[in-house]
C-alpha cells in the first residue's frame, strides 16, 4: 500500500515536472490526482529556498525572478506551453498572468515571499484538478495526467487535503481574501475552459496558473491592510 502510494506520488512528480526519478521510482504507476498538490508542496518549498538563498547574494527581485526560472525549469515550461498551444488568447493569457505574477511576488515583502508560495503552489494544483473533472474532458481520457484508476474518491479527498493545509498558516483575514481569489479564478478558469473546449492538459494547467495568481494579488491585499493600519 505504501510503496503503491510512493510510486504514484513520483508517477506524478514526473508528469508534472522534469525532476529525474531514482530508479525505484520507474514503476510504471499512474499518476494520481491526489499527489498532485503534494508535488505543489514540493515545488513550492523549492521556490521559497531558492529565494531564500538568494537574497543574501542578490536583490529581493532577482531573487523573485530566479525562483520563478526555477519553476519554470523545474517544470519545463509544461504549464505555459499547454496554455500556449490552445491558441493565439492562449499565449497572450500566458505573459498576462506571468507578468501579474511577477508583479505581485514583487510587491510583497522579503520574509513573505517563501509563505506565498508555500500556499500559492499547493493550492493553485489542487485547483488544477478540480477542473479536471468538471471541465468537458473527462480526467480519465488525459492519460498524460492521470489514469481512470488513480482518480478515485480517495484520490480526491487526498488532494484536497494536500491542497488545503496550507491554509492553516493563514489568519482569518488572509484565509477569507485567498479563498475568495482562488475560487473566483477558478470559476473564471472553468467558464473559460467550458467555453473554449480546452484540452485536459491546457485546462489544468491554465486554471493552475491562473489560481496562483490570484493567491498572491490576494496575499498582497491582506498583508498590505495591516501596514495600512500602522501607519495610520
């Protein structure tokens, strides 16, 4: 049983990133779906490191920009293109959100970055799936994903666990400005993904993306309200 979650959990890890697998790990699994905001987890403590290395050495926004090129090269850029291959809107919704997301990590302060992305990640994955099964393609036939078989109703529950903790690090305020972001964008993401017919993999990854973003415009908010207090 362990060593089946184990192997699904890198079956995931390699259809969402280009991380090399250790041996044991080239099972042949499937991916799951509730491993994937685990590997959001992963990649977000990834970004928070690199960040933090970094900023003795450079300023906080070559720092930002080096933590974004590593997830991007963590990722090979899989997100972006699957976005980019939908279409013409397609590309422009990938340097739109790119761009906002960039502005955002920039507009936060230095000991807030590494929590952004460690709840930004894990839960922008987890939006990524919801779409999966509630987009026009059905999850079972993105065999790149996931197969029938990993997205079980545990599979489910696990990702929503592994999605949600984050949100324990938040106060009340920051949880209600995050939920409220996230979910308006994958509303969004989802009328838009219904709309065009997207595929499986551009859907998740657009929807992905586009609820990261609006995690950190919404972590601006609510950690910004509290400096606006104390300089009143």
């Amino acid at each position: 049983m362990l060593r089946t979650l184990i192997a699904r959990f890198f079956a995931s890890l390699s259809a969402l990133t280009w991380l090399p697998l250790p041996a044991f790990a080239k099972t042949g699994h499937a991916p799951c779906v509730g491993a994937y905001p685990a590997v959001g987890w992963l990649l977000g403590v990834i970004a928070a490191l690199v960040f933090i290395f970094a900023l003795p050495v450079w300023p906080s926004s070559l720092a930002v920009a080096l933590a974004l090129g590593v997830l991007v090269i963590l990722t090979g850029g899989t997100a972006e293109a699957a976005v980019a291959a939908s279409g013409p809107r397609g590309v422009v919704a990938v340097v739109v959100l790119q761009l906002v997301r960039l502005i955002a990590l920039l507009e936060l302060t230095e000991d807030t970055v590494p929590m952004a992305f460690l709840v930004a990640l894990p839960l922008s994955q987890l939006a990524g799936v919801a779409v999966l099964f509630a987009g026009p393609s059905p999850a079972c036939h993105s065999a790149a994903l996931m197969h029938p078989e990993a997205a079980s109703h545990r599979g489910r529950v696990v990702a929503a666990a592994f999605g949600l903790l984050p949100l324990f690090m938040l106060t009340p305020l920051e949880l209600g400005e995050v939920l409220g972001a996230a979910l308006l964008a994958l509303l969004a993401a989802l009328m838009l993904v219904r709309k065009r017919n997207l595929p499986a993999a551009a859907g998740f990854h657009f929807t992905a993306l586009a609820v990261e973003v609006a995690v950190y415009v919404a972590l601006n908010i609510a950690w910004a309200e509290p400096l606006q207090e104390v300089a009143l």
